[in-house]
C-alpha cells in the first residue's frame, strides 16, 4: 500500500487509535495490492452509503462496482474495518478486512429467512439489553444469547429500568437460569446503577454493541455512558412498554472511557442464521443432557434412555427451555432445508445454461 510502503508518518494513522486499530488491523491493511487504499472504520450506514472514519477525518463513501453481486453478509457493516479509495471523483470501499467478529441475523425475503445481515462487526462485547420494567423475555433472550456465541463476541445481559421492578432479585434469578454463567449487569438510569460496569467493559479500544427490543432503554443508557442527551429518548406504551425507534440508524461512537460503542436500532425480529455454534453455547444444558441419551440422534420425545426427558421428569430442566431449543433448532434445520433447495436451483439452471451454451457453439 502506497502509505505503507513510503513509510508515512505513523503518527497519522494512529488517529485511527481511538477506534480501536492495532498492529492486526495495521497488518492485515498492508496487504493490499492497491497503491490508492486507506484504512478506516465504517461509523454508519444510510441511504445507500457508509460514514467511513480515516486518519484524515470521515467521508461518505459508495462501495464499488465490485461489491454489485456480493452476498449481503459480505457487504460493509458499521464496525468494519475497510480499505477505501479514490474512484472516479467519488471515494469507494475497495475491501472489507476480515472480521473478528459479525452479529448476523436472518432477515425476511417473500416470508422466509433467505440472507444473513450483519447488524455489528468487529464487536468484543454484546450487551444483550432487557428492561425490569416488565418480566424480562426469557424466550427472546436464549435468541438472543444465540446470535451472540455465534457471532464470536462475548454476551453480557444488561437489565435495564431496575427502578421500575418491584423485585429485582427475582428477576435476576429468573434471567440466570437461562444465562448459563453469562455476566448479568442491573443498570438503572435514573438513578445511574450499573452505570460504571458498563463503562469498565467499554475500556479503551473495546469495542461494544447494545442489542435489544425497542424500548427496553438502550438509547438512555448511551446517554448516560456518553454523559449527554445526543440520544434522543421517546416514552414507552404504558400497555405493553413497548417504545418506538429512537435510533433510526446503527451508529459507532467513541465513548468518554476509551471504548467504542455501536448504538443498534430496536431490533424487533432476531431471526437465527448458521447458529449451530450458538446454539450449542446458548443451551449448553441441554446439549450435555443430549450427550448422555442413549441413541445419537435422539429427538428427546418418546425415545428409551433419553436423558433430557428424564431432567425434564425430574424437575431439573425447564420444559419451556427445552421447547425453546427444539423451536430455534427446527428454525435452522428448514434454513438448512431451503439452502440445499436454492442450492439445487442454481447448481441446475448452471447446468442448463452450459447445456444451451454447448449447444449454440455444436449448430455453429
């Protein structure tokens, strides 16, 4: 790369520090082959273009032509670490640097989960966030926890409006059953409980991400992280608790403790995608119990020797948390099902394509 090879000044690309590059980042940016690439970090997306953070400030940049076939999960995501350059008047992302981590979620094409989407990349720690102002959603959680084992960062589960449950113990007690061990932060932003854990885990050169439900109070959290009100706030419905997006668009921002945070819109479906390892993490329970079953592949129903039955019978595993894990394993068995039918389809109209190119070049 041309900076690299001319040895520019160190002390320019250090600006890029505060958003968490290091010697990795630094080493795997020299090995492109174009002389115009620069590094920076995608801050946000909208509109169809990236806010792209570079040691000579941000630029809005468009992706380039290249990027026109790519697969969605491919394309730059607010986290990435991506070469830009100059393009025909315009700056454009020429490459995205391998990730160290994705949170991917299945979205909805014709009513089905048809491409991952990368909501953060680049991420050490997934604040999972859940308000106490209600009974925390136990059943989104364990999904939750999934995409976040498989992403590749560490989940943390981040209670949110502590001062409006009556029983706070208890609802702790509740979340860690399901957690497996997974830390669990009480925060409360009124009165500012939980508030210094957060910024301890956003130490410097970390990098965060907030994922949650609409109006379980992320955006009043980053604000108190951030110690101003940038993020604006709305009131939830008193029936359901339930708020309206806030954040309109996944932003990176730096954070007073030295972390970096991606502040994520309400996700309102969190569809699984490729989540075996996640799974395996999430409901490591029940994964243990399976292990012991007396047939490999044992469906945990009427089978001889199956020992998650025999936990369920005996009190010690939960049957709403085992009819979770068969729900979020058949959800990614007929992912795999309609992969393998898509496959097939392009593998045969490849096929016939040859066939009718063959046959034009024979009447020749």
């Amino acid at each position: 790369m041309l900076w690299h090879a001319t040895g520019v000044d160190r002390e320019l690309f250090d600006a890029l520090v505060p958003y968490g590059w290091d010697d990795g980042w630094r080493a795997l940016a020299a090995d492109s082959d174009d002389p115009q690439a620069r590094p920076g970090r995608v801050a946000r997306i909208d509109r169809g273009r990236s806010t792209v953070v570079t040691a000579d400030g941000p630029v809005r940049v468009a992706l380039a032509p290249a990027w026109r076939d790519a697969d969605p999960v491919d394309l730059p995501a607010v986290g990435d670490w991506v070469l830009v350059a100059d393009r025909d008047d315009d700056v454009a992302v020429t490459a995205v640097l391998p990730r160290r981590s994705a949170f991917v979620r299945g979205t909805s094409l014709e009513g089905d989960v048809d491409r991952g989407q990368v909501v953060a990349a680049n991420v050490d720690l997934v604040l999972l966030v859940q308000s106490l102002a209600e009974a925390p959603n136990l059943r989104r959680l364990e999904r939750e926890l999934v995409l976040a084992w498989e992403s590749g960062a560490t989940p943390v589960v981040v209670l949110s409006k502590a001062d409006l449950c009556d029983d706070v113990a208890a609802a702790v007690t509740d979340v860690e059953r399901v957690v497996l061990g997974t830390d669990v932060v009480v925060t409360s932003a009124v009165r500012g409980d939980g508030i210094a854990a957060l910024a301890r885990m956003a130490s410097a050169g970390r990098t965060v991400a907030f994922v949650g439900a609409s109006g379980v109070g992320k955006s009043t959290l980053v604000n108190r992280l951030l110690g101003d009100e940038s993020r604006r706030t709305t009131e939830v419905r008193e029936h359901d608790q339930r708020g309206r997006h806030t954040t309109t668009a996944r932003e990176l921002v730096v954070l007073p403790s030295g972390g970096i945070l991606v502040d994520t819109p309400g996700l309102r479906a969190l569809a699984l995608w490729e989540a075996d390892e996640g799974i395996e993490r999430a409901f490591a329970d029940v994964t243990e119990l399976a292990s012991r079953c007396r047939f490999r592949d044992c469906a945990h129903g009427t089978e001889p020797g199956c020992a998650v039955r025999d936990a369920v019978e005996a009190g010690t595993l939960d049957p709403d948390r085992l009819a979770s894990y068969r729900r979020l394993v058949a959800e990614l068995d007929a992912q795999d099902a309609r992969a393998a039918v898509r496959a097939r389809s392009e593998r045969d109209r490849a096929i016939r394509l040859a066939q009718r190119a063959y046959r034009k070049i024979r009447k020749r």
